[in-house]
C-alpha cells in the first residue's frame, strides 16, 4: 500500500473550497434568530461535510482535551435525519 500525503495543490483546494462554501455558512450561522430551521440545517450539514472532508489535511489538535456535554437529541433521531429531509 502506498500512501499519498497532501501537496500545496491538495491544500489550496481546500482553502478555495473553504473560502465558497464554508465561511458563507459560518457567516450565516453568526445570526441563527434570522434563520429557518432548515437553512440552520443545511448550513450544519455543508459545515460539517466541508470539515469532514478537509480532515485529511488539516494538523492534529493539541493541547488539553475537551469533554463537550452530551446532546439532548437522541443520537438516534440524529442519524436518521439528513440535509434532504428539509426539503419537499
């Protein structure tokens, strides 16, 4: 098995991808009162999406580790919604 590691090319996709998709829905999320319930979503899901694929070039943390609290929504409800259900 040969691994490839990210290059400058790989790096500055993800910066460019960023840049259009990312910060606009970081950007939105500053103000969620001005927001419906699905845009909330979808921005969540392009946030998410967009850091989850970018994983592979982005440092390891470090430092202390944080323990976040537990949501209140059932992690089953969770798993089984999608950025689709928000739309007809």
């Amino acid at each position: 098995m040969t691994w490839k590691f990210p290059g400058q090319a790989e790096v500055d996709a993800v910066s460019r991808i960023f840049e259009k998709i990312l910060y606009p829905q970081l950007r939105l999320l500053e103000q969620p009162e001005k927001l419906t319930k699905n845009q909330i979503v979808k921005c969540l899901n392009l946030t998410r999406h967009c850091i989850s694929g970018a994983s592979v070039v982005l440092p390891f943390m470090e430092g202390k580790l944080i323990h976040v609290t537990s949501s209140k929504v059932p992690r089953d409800v969770i798993a089984n919604h999608s950025i689709y259900d928000c739309y007809p």
